[in-house]
C-alpha cells in the first residue's frame, strides 16, 4: 500500500462512496474535499471542539482525527443524512423553533451528537443531554437553547411514536 | 504548520503476527495508531514526526474483554465507551468505569483506547490511577511471545516505559475480587468534561474496627508518571484512623508525590490539593467502618 493514494470504499448517508486518497488523510477532509458534503465542519481540528462530528459504525466520533484507511467497510452518517427526502429531521426543525443555532458553526456537529444521543437514548435527561454534547462546543448560545432543541425534538418524536 | 498526509507512510496488516513481525524487523522504525485521538492531533498541528504508522484499530486479538473465574481482561483495544458500558467492570472495577466516563468526550471514548491511554504515558492519565488500585498487570507482546508485568512497575520516568519497541500492549488484567472494598476516585480540572487533570486520587481499602486491613491508593499529575502511593498506604495499614495517623499519612504522601508547575497547575496547589483528596478519602473509611 502506497503512502500516497490508497483506494477506499465505505458508505456515507447510505450510499456507497469510492475514494481515492493517501491512507492517513482525516475523514474530514475526505468528506468535505473528495464527496462535498461540506456540511461536516472544521473547528479547532485536534478533537476538542465537536464541530466535525459524525456517526462511523454507529459510534459518535471526531471526523478530524479519523485517518481514512481506518473507514474502510465502515457506515458513516454526516448531517447531511439527517434530512430525508427534503424533511427536515425532528432535531433539525426544534434547533429552527428553540433558536439553538445561531452563527452555525458548531450546528452541524450538535445535531449529529444530538442525534446519536437520541439513538440510544430517546428521553435524555438534561444531565444525559449535558453529557452527550460535552464535546461539543458552542460560543454563541450558551447552550441553553441547545438543550431545549434537544429536549423539544425528544418530546416531539415521543408524541409521533404515540399517535402512530 | 497543518501536517500533510502524504508525508507519512501508513499501512494496514493483515493479522497481529503480521504487525508484530514488521515491528521486530524495523526495532523503533513504526509507529502503532489506533484511535488515533493523540496521533492525529500531533498530526493535524504538523508536529507528528513519526514517519510510518501501522494500524492497530480493529485488530480483533486486542478488542475484547474477557472475564475468567479469576481476572477481568482487557485488550489493547478496547475503548473507554466499551470500558464504561461493561457490566462486570461497572459492577467489580466501578473507579474504572468511572475514570472511562472522564475521558475527553462521548466521541473521544468512542475511538480512545486503554493501550493508548497508557502509552502515551501521560502522567495526567485518567485510567492509569483506577487501574494502579485494582492491582493491574499487562500484558505486552512481541514476535517473541508475551511477558506479563505487575502494571505499577510499567511506567519508569516521564512518558518512560518498559515497553520495547519491538511490543505492543496486549492486555491489562484484573485480579477479581469479590469483598466489599470501600472506593474513592476524585478528578480536580478546570470544568467537568473535556479537562485535562490537575489532580486526581484513587483509592480503595477494606477495614475492620476502624482499622484498615486492606489499601491502594494512587494518583494522577503528582508525579513524572501515574503514581502508586506506597509510603501512604504504608502510613495506614493496620493503622487505626485518628489523627497521628492522618499526620503520618499526610507525611507519608509529601514524601513520595513530586507535583511541578505548568501550564494547568502549580506544585503549591497540587500538593495541597492531593492531601486534602487523601483526608477526603480516609474520612469516607472512617464513615464505612463498622465499628
């Protein structure tokens, strides 16, 4: 295997993805660079931010410290994949409703590890929703309105799971 | 200076035997990346200077965890989501789950390993206390076979180790034991998540009488390396807990911790600091003891 241009294929957002890219280039960039999905975005780059969250596996992680040889076979859901058929994911309209975004940076990321949280846990706690976007760092809400876009997107999904 | 990807070899083995014979072939020349959450970072900031890189995620010998009549072993491997989610490590090990559920973030803990927390060697470490407590051992591996080591003996000086570059961690297991056991773990940071530690103590004992029988106690950001405290322990066992044992213990403790100054701390607070967690454990003895 060459340092340089290493074959990789995974699925991304349920369809399958073949990139051509050197082995230890971050997932991050492999995303935004060779797929466009622009919606992933860098913050502080070294894992602390949140900002370039996404789902491998299954598993919430960091895409800036993911090097692309280990996503070979691998799930990946961005934030792109939230949306469905041009709807707007539950979490996605409460963020709208609750003004949990602002400038927009660290969006992308909230939603994904809101919707991680979710996943395992569909009635989070403030303090489970305190936890499960503690590596997620937001300069402009406080965070408060974050908290209620989650608590909201939860209470709303609960009440289509019971009118269903 | 952003780090760039084409500057570094790095490659993908086909098995564990494959990986451990490349590392005897070219003593100090690779560099095992599994997680990747301190490697990228070097390599994102345009510090990483090793220049071939092996994959160890995933590698399925050091993923699990395996529980026998006698130990709880963890591979490699294994990250701290799986450490903070196990049932018999939250049941039998809970300072382990606990320092797991500190570290960095959910994502962190998602790709984190146990391997790499310990060899990256940091004396700020949030599992090395919890596990110097539960009497640990590892397991290291080579080409040649593996040799098992008591884990406190493992770390010689700052971010030095007894591990070869020709190893890679292959294990760390826990002696089960199956007593009670009054335990402690306490993390002074700047805030609660994502903290790199200023102080942190671990501790477990049994007692009798209001006299301990049984004691570990260790501790992070005091020392050149995750540190057992030994001349502590020693301060307070079969001791009854008054108070010209605390001030033994308190003695005990200055004598062996050697705090420094940096960008996160001072020694001054590091030194008050620790004692007052070790007053703040023994005190929590002294409420468990049946009298």
């Amino acid at each position: 295997m060459s340092s340089r241009q290493f074959a990789i294929q995974f699925t991304v957002n349920g369809q399958s993805a073949r990139v051509e890219a050197p082995p230890l280039k971050r997932l991050l960039d492999v995303l935004r660079e060779d797929l466009g999905l622009t919606g992933t975005k860098e913050g502080c780059g070294e894992g602390e931010c949140g900002s370039c969250s996404v789902r491998m596996n299954g598993a919430l992680v960091n895409s800036c410290l993911v090097p692309i040889l280990q996503v070979e076979g691998s799930v990946v859901e961005t934030v792109e994949g939230l949306t469905v058929d041009g709807e707007l994911h539950p979490l996605q309209q409460a963020f709208i409703e609750c003004g949990g975004a602002q400038c927009g940076i660290c969006t992308p990321g909230m939603l994904v590890a809101a919707s991680h949280l979710l996943s395992h846990t569909p009635y989070p706690t403030v303090d489970e929703i305190r936890e499960g976007l503690a590596g997620n760092l937001c300069r402009c809400t406080g965070f408060i309105k974050i908290f209620e876009s989650v608590i909201s997107a939860a209470a709303k999904k609960g009440s289509q799971a019971h009118a269903r | 200076m952003r780090g760039n990807p084409e500057s570094h070899h790095f490659i993908d083995a086909a098995n564990l035997d494959e990986i451990l014979a490349l590392l005897a072939k070219e003593p100090g020349e690779w560099t095992a990346i599994a997680g990747g959450t301190e490697i990228m970072v070097a390599h994102a900031a345009g510090r990483l200077s090793a220049k071939k890189l092996i994959n160890l995620w995933g590698v399925p010998e050091l993923s699990n965890i395996v529980v026998t009549e006698t130990h709880l072993s963890i591979g490699g491997g294994v990250t701290f989501n799986q450490i903070r989610h196990d049932a018999t490590i939250i049941a039998e090990f809970p300072l382990l789950a606990q320092a797991a559920s500190w570290i960095g973030s959910i994502a962190n803990q998602s790709r984190a390993t146990i391997a790499g927390n310990i060899v990256n060697g940091s004396p700020a470490a949030d599992a090395p206390p919890a596990l110097l407590v539960y009497d640990a051992e590892i397991e290291l591996i080579s080409h040649k076979g593996t040799r098992r080591l008591a884990y406190s003996d493992f770390h010689t000086g700052y971010k030095q180790s007894l591990l070869l570059s020709s190893e890679l961690v292959l294990a760390i297991h826990l002696p089960r034991h199956h007593e009670q056991q009054i335990k402690y773990l306490r993390k002074v940071g700047t805030r609660r998540a994502m903290a790199i530690t200023k102080v942190a103590l671990a501790g477990t004992a049994s007692s009798v009488h209001h006299a301990i029988t049984r004691i570990r106690i260790a501790a992070a950001s005091v020392a050149d390396r995750p540190l057992r405290l030994i001349a502590t322990e020693a301060a307070l066992l079969n001791e009854p807990l008054n108070e010209s044992t605390l001030s033994r213990a308190r003695k005990a403790l200055w004598s062996e911790v050697r705090p420094i100054d940096d960008l996160r701390s001072t020694a001054e607070y590091r030194k008050q600091v620790i004692a007052n967690l070790l007053d703040e454990f023994l005190t929590q003895i002294a409420r468990s003891s049946p009298s």
